[in-house]
C-alpha cells in the first residue's frame, strides 16, 4: 500500500487548522488504498522517509524561514535519503504573520537538492486562514494522496 508521509511543525491554532485540513483532504473517504502517516518534524526520520512513496511539509515561516523543527528534520534526512529519494512526490504548506516567502524558498531548495518532484502548488499564507484558505490546503492533502492511488 503506498505511504503519504506528513511532516509538521504545528505549534499555533492556525497551523493546526491547516494541518486538520491537509490531513482531511489525505484521508477523504474517495481515497483508497492509501496509507497516511503524520509525524511531528522532530519525530521524524529518515525510516519514515524511506518508507514514504510521497511527503508533505507543513511549517511555520519564522523570522523569514522554515521552522527550526523541519529544518532539523531535512538536515536529519538529507543524506541517509538523498539518493534513495530521487523524484519522491512532495508538496508544502506554509504560515506566516507577514511572509512566507523565505520559508518556501528554502523548502524547495532542500527538496530541488534531493531531487524530489513537487507535485502541488504550495499553500502559503499570511494571518488568519479563510475558508478557502483551508480549502486549499484539504485539496493540497487530497491532491498528493490521489496522486498515489493505485
């Protein structure tokens, strides 16, 4: 059965409502045949990685960055997985107060380094999510979850 992998630093209200909502769209019951796996970015590691068929990434943008957590996580991963993980479909999720720009140029030079394939545009966003914020997000998990169907 393939593995979607989630891998989250969700330490505020509205990172968890983005992360609810990804998992949502995940594990929506027209999916089939689809294992999901969250784990929290300083719980996870390289065996999940290894074990994922996809990944998606959610953090906060912090002082212009990804969170300290998932940038652990990526530097814990990088070289156990680099070559195991070439092409492995990945997509992202981002929070900020003012920018997420920063964050997400980070997450997409990491993965361009591990030669994973962004299969979803990003959900990033600034202040308090809308409905179609949320919206976004529950298509980003359902999108990448699909795309795994066998």
């Amino acid at each position: 059965m393939p593995t979607l992998l989630i891998v989250h630093h969700t330490p505020s209200p509205t990172l968890q409502a983005m992360f609810e909502a990804v998992l949502a769209g995940a594990t929506n019951e027209e999916i089939e045949g689809v294992a999901v796996v969250r784990r929290a970015a300083l719980a996870a590691t390289a065996v999940d990685v290894l074990g994922a068929d996809a990944v998606i990434l959610g953090t906060p943008a912090n002082i212009g960055y990804m969170s300290g957590a998932l940038k652990h996580f990526l530097d814990q991963v990088f070289y156990v997985c680099l070559d195991a993980t070439k092409k492995l479909p990945y997509a992202a999720y981002i929070h900020g107060n003012s920018d997420t720009s920063g964050a997400l140029r980070a997450i997409e030079s990491i993965a361009n380094g591990m030669d994973w394939k962004r299969v979803s545009q990003p959900v990033t966003l600034t202040g308090e999510p809308t409905k179609a914020d949320l919206e976004a997000c529950w298509e980003l998990g359902a999108t990448v979850a699909a795309g795994l169907m066998e």
